[in-house]
C-alpha cells in the first residue's frame, strides 16, 4: 500500500510540474502541453487568446444604448463599419439594404453603425428606428472621434475589414447585392 500511495504521490508531482498553466508570464510553456502518462487529463484552455489587434481597431466608444464599445473585441474577425448622419437622405435609403445584409451574414461578419456628424442623440434614435438598423452595434460618434480615427471625411462611407485587419473602404450608396459583393470579395 504504501508502494501504491508512493507511486500516486510521484505522478501527481510529475503532472503538476510539467505542462500547467501559469500565472506567471514569464513562463512561456503552452497551455496544450500535457503529460503523456495523463491521457485523461484536458489541457488547460488559454483564457486570452493571443490575437493580434491590428492599430484600426484600437479604439474605445460609447454605443448608442449607452453600453461601452472596445473595438479590440472585434480582432480576428470580419467587420463592416456603417459610418451614417441621422440628416444624410442617403443613407436613410440604405439603412434597410445595410440590415439586410447584416441579417444575411449573421454571426460570419459584425456590423456597426458609426452615427455622426451630428449633436442629436435623439435623432440618430430615431434615424436606427426609421431605417431597421437597431439589430446591430450602433456607436454614437457625436465628438466625431470615430470619423477622425477611422479618417472618414464623408457620410454614408463603408470600411470593410476582414479577419486579418486589412480594410478596404467604400462610399455608398450601396444595395444590397454592391454590399454583398464587397464583404465577399474583401471581408471573407
């Protein structure tokens, strides 16, 4: 018994000692690295993914419903950003074409409207209201920080950027199927 106690106490120390995750960053042993004598045990999963935010996507914002926005949240994935003024008429005619497609692409592409170019938070309410675009992120952009970061001179203008962070930008308006088109080519 005491051989048997012995000998779990050793591979209990020998798994604990090699393969874990750790707090410490200056370790650098993957999380994925377990012991070949504990085939049983699941590797401890990385709870921070390292994904490399690209510089066009370090920003932070308020969104419309008041919730805090990290655009570092949006790394590695595909991403439209609407940039749209509650008084521009075009946009107002695309805002349906740009939900729909926001509804076609579902949870393979974000969607974010940038609303700005304009004081009214009541306006680009009603604006979200009128043209269907309340299913996704809309950012209030009143300061017009986002149109500065993102170097948008123009409403309604469209950037594209796909999971690796290359961007490509569009000024609408766009239907539905130009939209289409550009997240296909540039975004997927």
């Amino acid at each position: 018994m005491k051989l048997l106690h012995s000998s779990l106490t050793a591979a209990a120390l020998a798994l604990t000692a090699c393969g874990g995750a750790t707090d410490d960053p200056a370790v650098s042993a993957p999380a994925a690295t377990v012991s070949a004598t504990a085939p049983t045990l699941d590797p401890v999963p990385d709870p921070t993914p390292s994904v490399e935010v690209p510089a066009l996507l370090r920003f932070t914002a308020t969104g419309l419903d008041g919730a805090a926005f990290d655009g570092r949240s949006l790394a590695g994935k595909p991403v439209v950003l609407w940039f749209w003024a509650p008084w521009c008429h075009k946009c107002q005619a695309e805002g349906p074409a740009v939900a729909e497609v926001a509804r076609k692409y579902g949870d393979k592409v974000a969607f974010m409207g940038v609303a700005g170019l304009d004081r009214s938070k009541d306006a680009m309410e009603e604006f979200v209201s009128r043209t269907g675009t309340s299913g996704m992120i809309q950012l209030d952009d009143r300061t017009g920080a986002l149109y500065k970061h993102f170097k948008v001179t123009s409403q309604s203008s469209y950037l594209i950027v796909n999971a690796e962070g290359g961007a490509r930008s569009a000024v609408g308006p766009l239907d539905e199927a130009e939209l289409s088109s550009l997240i296909d080519e540039h975004a997927l």
